[in-house]
C-alpha cells in the first residue's frame, strides 16, 4: 500500500486553488492583484516542486528514477521528466542512465553557505586535539528547529562505525550535543522541542518532559550532557555546549562510541575543556 499524500503534494494542491472570485466580473485594479497573486503561486509552486526533488535524495541513494522519485514527492512523474530535465541542464542533477543523481553544483553551492562556516574551520584543530587524546569519534553539532545537524565529524582510529554523518539530522532530545545546547538555549527553544513531541527514537530516549528538563538544569549546572542509548541501541555520549558572549549555546562538541568502549565519565573533562577552549576562541 502506497503511502498517503506527501507534505509537498499537500502544498501543491493548495497552491493550485485559485484565488476567490477569478471568473467573475472584476475591477481592472483586482484583476491585476489577481495576476500577481497567480504568479507567486506559480513561483511558489515550482520552488516547492525542485526542494522536493532534490530533498527525496537520501542516504545512501546513488541514483533514483522517475518513479522512485514521483513515488517520494508526490509528483506526477510528467512533472518529475521535465523538472529533472531542467536541474540535469543546470547542474543541479546528473544523468545516471536513465535514472538522475545530485550534481556537483549542489556540492559547490553547499560550499558556500557560510552562516556556520567560520564555526567548522575554527572548531577542527579542536575537533582533532580530542580525538587524538581520547581516540573516540568526536562531533560538533548546532541547533535547527527542534533538530540538530552535524557540522563535523571526526572519526577516532580505534572508534566503531556509527550512523552519524556531515549534514545529517537527529531530534535533539536524544542526542547528547542536542541536550547540552537545549541547556543553554531560551526557553522558547526547548518550549518548540516539547510541543513537537519527545519522540522516541532509542530504547532509552527521554520521552517525558519533566525528566528532560530536570536533566537540562543539571546540565547547565555541570556543562556536560550525557547520552545512554537514547539514539540507538549500544550508543553512548559526552558533550559539552560551545557558548558565545552572552552565554547562549552556539554549538556543542560530542565523543561518541559503544557503551562497551567508551566511558563518558572520564572522557567528559577533556570535551568540556574543549567546548570552553573554542568557546573563547571564537569571536
């Protein structure tokens, strides 16, 4: 059984209704409001078709037809043809038979969104001094939404393969860097997380909100967070927030690894000491 409409065909459709009083006798000065509000649709409608394109590509994929593609947005697959037709010119999408994957236009225009660009470069001889002084993976990680998404990632010699990846996302209240920068966040931010419901994601996820927020003030209090299987079974986290000037959470640094490698308490010094040091570093 397929499943139902997607968000992006939910949106398609409310775009395409038109707009209250079109086919009957209307002043010039409407009709012109008329006009302009088509096009923004129209606009609107297209920009919304390419996102979620380009957003049906996941891990792991390589390459997706047609179908696969009109299957996960939504799309007719008339739509996907032409859509896709236009990306492959442009360089956003590359022919793979008669499948398509991302182009290398995206990779050159991720480059340059440099809202956290400064943060990555600055964080890295940080990121590296950790792992090689604990031999662990070690992540920094910022805030979006009620997610976090990983900046960097730095995987220890000795470390196991972990799920983890540059650019990948994770509710924040299971992860240990998502805990330590809800810390140190306004309460609106964490009011955003609750609203949206705790998830459970891992077999220990904090799921209650009262919990979570007794576990957030000890966390301010001691400036290290801790994850005990609450992304996935085995998974175990130290991290620490990094802080700007006004003490809000920036960003937070992570070591990862299995419960049965890795013990937090004795690797949480050396990823708070880290946290503190880039936090001072930054401007």
């Amino acid at each position: 059984m397929l499943p139902g409409p997607t968000i992006a065909a939910r949106a398609f459709r409310v775009l395409m209704r038109p707009p209250s009083g079109v086919g009957s006798t209307v002043r010039p000065g409407v009709r012109h409001t008329q006009r302009m509000c088509a096009a923004e649709r129209d606009d609107g409608m297209t920009a919304a078709r390419i996102a979620a394109l380009l957003g049906a590509f996941r891990p792991g994929d390589q390459a997706l037809g047609a179908s696969e593609l009109a299957r996960r947005t939504g799309l007719p697959k008339s739509s996907v043809h032409r859509l896709t037709g236009h990306l492959v010119t442009h360089g956003l999408l590359e022919r793979d038979g008669t499948a398509v994957r991302l182009g290398l236009r995206l990779f050159e225009i991720g480059q340059l969104a440099g809202r956290e660009r400064g943060l990555v470069d600055a964080a890295r001889p940080y990121l590296a001094d950790l792992r090689e002084a604990t031999r662990n993976t070690v992540h920094l990680a910022v805030l979006e939404g009620t997610e976090v998404v990983y900046l960097d990632i730095v995987r220890g010699p000795d470390a196991p393969a972990l799920p983890s990846r540059i650019g990948g996302r994770f509710p924040a209240h299971a992860t240990a860097v998502g805990k330590a920068i809800l810390a140190h966040s306004p309460a609106s931010v964490l009011d955003t997380v609750l609203a949206a419901g705790l998830t459970r994601v891992g077999p220990r996820t904090i799921t209650a909100p009262g919990l979570l927020r007794r576990q957030l003030t000890r966390i301010r209090d001691e400036g290290v967070a801790y994850e005990r299987e609450e992304s996935g079974v085995g998974v175990t986290c130290a991290a620490s927030p990094v802080l700007g000037a006004t003490g809000r959470a920036r960003a937070a640094i992570s070591i990862s690894g299995w419960s049965n490698r890795v013990r937090v308490e004795r690797v949480s010094p050396a990823v708070r000491t880290a946290a503190l040091a880039l936090s001072r570093a930054l401007p």
